[in-house]
C-alpha cells in the first residue's frame, strides 16, 4: 500500500462509519483473527463495525474475544444483508475473490461500499477500491497489525485485538514453524504479548480443547494414510461414514493433513474428506518447499491458495478422485523427486 493510499485511509476512518468485515467461507483461525482484531481496532473510533461470516466456524475459535458479535451470512440472511446494504466501508479479509466467500458472494459484489481487501493469497481479484495484498506474509493477521502500524496506531493495540491476531498469525503459520515465519513475524508477536495477549493460554485454547471422539478420528485417518515413496507423496482419506462413525463437528480435520508431511522424505500431503451434504470431495493440500499446491490445485481440482497449503473440491465419488489424483502425480515427477532445503 502506497503512502497516498494509507493517508486517505486515515482519513476515511477519521469519522465513525458503517463497516462490514468479512472472512472467507469456513473460516479459519487466521480469518476469525484478523477480522475481529480489525472489529476491535474500528472500534477504538467508535465505527458502527460488524463481522459477518459466511458460515459457522470451529468451537476452537469461539473464545476469541467478540466472537459473541459476530453475524453468520448462512444462518442470519436479512441481517447481514441489512448491515452490507447500510455499510460505507467493506473490508474482506483472508481472501482472493468473492467466490471464496460462498453463497455471500453475490451480495458482496453488489455492495457499493467502499471496499478493502487484505489479504495474502495468491493472484487476488481486484475488486477491492484499496488493496493490501501481499503473499509473501505469514498470515491475514501479521497485514491488519501492519495497517494498524501504518495508520501510526499501534498504541491503540489491546489485549482483546492482540489476542485475535496473535491466534491467526499462530494457525497460519503451523505455530511458528513455517516458512513464511520471518524476524519481523517475531516483533509483531513480541509486541503483541506486550499488548496483552496471553500466548500460553491461546495456545491452550486452540489446541488443548480436544474432543475424545475427535483425537479418534484423526487415528482413522493416520490409518488411511497411504504413501508414495518414490514421488514423496502421502495421502489420506475420510469417508462420511467414517466422519459419522466418530461424531464429526466443523473444524475436527484441521491439521489432520500436516501429519503426511511430518513422515521423512515426504514433501506432498493431501487429506480427501467425503462432504455427503454438499455432494462433494473437500480437499486439502500441503507441500514443503518449491512444489505449489497452490497451482496444482487450480490446475486439477478447481481449487487454490498458496505455494505450500490450498484447497480445492472435486465433484466425483471418493475413488475415483483418489484416481484421479494418482494418475496426475507422475506428470509432477521432477518437482517431487527434487531434493528440496527443508532437511529432507
Ligand atoms: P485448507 O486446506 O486449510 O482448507 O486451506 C489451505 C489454504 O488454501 C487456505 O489458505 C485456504 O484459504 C485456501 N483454500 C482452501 N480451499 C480453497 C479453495 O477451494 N479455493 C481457493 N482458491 N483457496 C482455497
Ligand atoms: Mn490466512
């Protein structure tokens, strides 16, 4: 963002507006956080600021403080859709284009807000009037504490903000470990636990919140987990019946996927999770070093992300996806036979 850019920003909040802020669909820890750490710096200017979600999200991320506030698009349309039509600033976090944000989509298009998108995935639409888009972030939440910085406003930083941004610059980059962890990533959680986020406890209540049943089904899948060798590939499926068999709630997968990548020599993982209501395959792809799931998944299956963590779906039974998947990987052979910087 240019310096001209952040002084009209600055000016626009300058008096107390109508905002909408909205995360991607199924959001994650860095969606949830980025989003209500922006809720709780708008209103420090007393903005008549609101979340809206497209849909529900984790128990995990129902601490974060504000989350009490927060609309569901899925379950609460004619609020939301009130709130979006009366807001003169619309910021969407965590996300590339409309589509990613589910059946809102529309309505967010159609919305004559002023719009701002901050976000760090690849190839962003360009919707959005102000566009904070940078890939090479760890995280959505690491961008809002840099807006915060350059508005000159990290002395407005509470516990209750640092809080919602430290969860989602610990989710998005594996608890520190990932590439995208820079010094400056670092500083930012330094002082954020200057501000008051209590890090242990954070920890505490996104990990250590298991379900019995849920510590089981990730036993199904590392069950599953299948290995290709020679193309340092790991894989790993849930049926529907395997989610009932084991209670299945929003968010009980998460993570599951980074097991593949944790085996030696492996740099390619991917969970297929069967979605009967949705008459789907949701897919979740994670690679270590040059190789980008990002693009594989845009090429294959209607998906994307980043280079080493995207998503995508496909529309045909289990089997012959997992099929599909297989006979596509060879095409990939000299990427993942490469040896690679990440000790393997
Ligand atoms: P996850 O595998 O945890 O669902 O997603 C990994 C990353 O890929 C996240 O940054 C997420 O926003 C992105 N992602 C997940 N699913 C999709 C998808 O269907 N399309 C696109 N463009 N990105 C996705
Ligand atoms: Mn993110």
């Amino acid at each position: 963002m240019i310096k001209a850019q952040i002084l009209e920003l600055k000016e626009l909040l300058s008096t107390p507006k109508h905002i909408v802020i909205v995360p991607h669909k199924n959001p994650d820890g860095d969606a949830m956080g980025s989003t209500l750490g922006l809720y709780h710096y708008l209103k420090t200017y007393n903005h008549k600021a609101t979340v809206i979600a497209p849909n529900d999200y984790p128990d995990f991320l129902k601490w974060l403080p504000g989350d009490d506030k927060v609309l569901k698009f899925e379950t609460q349309p004619e609020d939301s859709e009130m709130l979006i039509e009366k807001a003169d600033i619309l910021f969407t976090l965590d996300f590339n284009a409309f589509h990613r944000a589910g059946n809102m989509a529309e309505v967010l298009e159609n919305s004559e807000a002023i719009k701002i998108m901050i976000d760090h995935h690849q190839q962003p639409d360009d919707y959005a009037k102000y566009t904070y888009s940078d890939v090479s972030m760890s995280s959505t939440c690491e961008m809002v504490y840099n807006f915060i910085e350059m508005l000159g406003d990290t002395n407005r930083i509470d516990a209750a903000m640092a809080t919602c941004l430290y969860v989602g610059i610990m989710t998005d980059t594996g608890s520190f470990r990932f590439p995208s962890t820079t010094s400056k990533t670092h500083q930012v959680i330094g002082n954020l636990i200057e501000s008051g986020a209590d890090n242990s406890q954070i920890h505490n209540n996104v990990f250590d919140s298991n379900s019995y049943s849920r510590l089981q089904l990730l036993g199904r899948a590392m069950q599953n987990l299948k290995v290709i060798p020679e193309l340092r590939t790991a894989y790993t499926t849930l049926s529907q019946a395997e989610l009932d068999e084991f209670n299945f709630k929003k968010g009980d997968t998460e993570g599951f996927v980074n097991y593949g990548l944790s085996l030696e020599g492996i740099i390619f993982a991917a969970i297929f999770i069967e979605n009967k209501q949705e008459d789907i395959i949701k897919i979740s792809l994670r690679s270590k070093g040059e190789f980008s799931v990002n693009e594989f998944s845009r090429a294959h299956f209607n998906g994307g992300g980043h280079t080493n963590a995207a998503g995508g779906r496909s529309e045909t039974d289990m089997q012959s996806t997992i099929d599909k998947f297989i006979s596509i990987l060879p095409q990939y052979k000299n990427e993942l036979s490469q040896p690679t910087n990440n000790g393997h």
